[in-house]
C-alpha cells in the first residue's frame, strides 16, 4: 500500500504539471480539490477531507513527502500488514485535514497529515509493546522530529500546523484501535474507548466547522 499511496501522490503532481503548468497556483489547487473550509461547508464538497492528503504545492513539497513518506510507510506497513496500516493512513490523513478544516481558513494540501499520523502511530506502537527497543528508539527520534517541525511551523508561514497536529492525533487513537493484539499492553476496553474518542472528535469538530463557515 505504500507504492500505491506514492504512486497516487506522484501521480496526480504530474497530471498537474501537465494539465495546468504549475501546481502552486491556489484556483488550481481548489480545482484538485484542496482542503479549504468555506467550499467544503458551503458547497457541500466534503470530498476535500481526503483528495486534498494527494496534491502538494510545489517540488521541494513532493520531494519532501515523497521520500518521507516511502521510508516511514515501509517501516509502519511492515509492523502492522496491510489492511491496518492503509487505515491509519487514511483515517490520519482525513482526520488531520479535519482539525484544519475546523480551525485554519487557509487552502491546505499534502500528505503530512497521513505522514504525522505514521510518525504517531509507532510512537503508540512502542507504547503498546515496550520491550521492543527497536520502536523505543523510533519513537525518540520521531517524538523529537515532531516536536522540531511544530515549532518550524510556529514560526513559518505556508505551513499547516493544525493539519499535522490532527494528523499526529487520529493517528495515534486509530493505532491504539487497530494495532496488533499480540502480547500488547492495551485491552480490549482501551481499544474501543479509543474509537469512540475519535467518533465524538470528529464529530465536534466537523460541527465546529460547519458553524464556523455556515
């Protein structure tokens, strides 16, 4: 699921390029179906809570992602299979453009919400199995990494703070939800609590939004 995950990013750059010479002009942006609150609201176009997680704005943006997203999603895929890691992916990726739909009133695109949502789903991983030593220095590095680009995105402009904030979110309640059972300290109880946090979160926020923007 990573390469079509990849691929579908890489893929939809290129038709940009091709089809509108460039893929940082805003109009083109919202055509694609970037995330910008108004239109989701007003125009009923929810669609964009999960079309936007594919387009990115310029090279360097791709680029970044592109490899980040290769290496970590290689790595979270191989921990968990297939079918939960395109969950997480998915559901971080939905979920952090959620909270910036909620909360920011820039139009917002990218794979960072899916890719914060991977860097906090092994920090969870290695909360659930903390023997593990190998996810114990994972979660380090990636808690330190998170920690780093918030405070880059605090002092940046163009960069979708609560985006990676809600990505990091959703992506460690669902991992707690499906994250593998084998010798893991959390029960059956945690797990579906954890579910349910997501369910009244999304509908908060989503109500939020519609408030906000109505």
């Amino acid at each position: 699921m990573t390469y079509l995950f990849l691929a579908i990013n890489i893929i939809v750059y290129i038709y940009m390029l091709i089809r509108f010479g460039t893929t940082e002009n805003t109009l083109v942006l919202l055509k694609m179906g970037a995330n910008f609150s108004p239109f989701i609201v007003q125009a009923q176009e929810w669609w964009r809570l999960l079309t936007a997680a594919f387009l990115h704005i310029g090279i360097q943006h791709i680029v970044m992602n592109g490899i980040t997203l290769y290496f970590l999603g290689m790595e979270l895929e191989k921990l968990m299979g297939h079918w939960r890691f395109t969950v997480v992916y998915l559901v971080a990726a939905i979920g952090g453009n959620i909270f910036s739909f909620a909360f920011s009133e820039s139009v917002s695109a990218g794979a960072s919400t899916a890719i914060f949502g991977m860097f906090a789903s092994i920090i969870v991983l290695s909360k659930m199995y903390p023997h593990s030593y190998a996810l114990k220095q994972r979660a380090t590095s990636y808690t330190v990494l998170i920690i780093l680009n918030v405070l880059t995105g605090l002092t940046s402009s163009g960069i979708d703070n609560w985006g990676h904030f809600g990505g990091a979110i959703y992506g460690a309640l669902i991992t707690l939800f499906v994250g593998l059972t084998i010798k893991s300290k959390i029960s059956s109880k945690e797990r579906l609590f954890a579910l349910v946090i997501v369910a009244i979160l999304t509908v908060l926020l989503v109500m939020y939004g519609i408030y906000k923007y109505s």
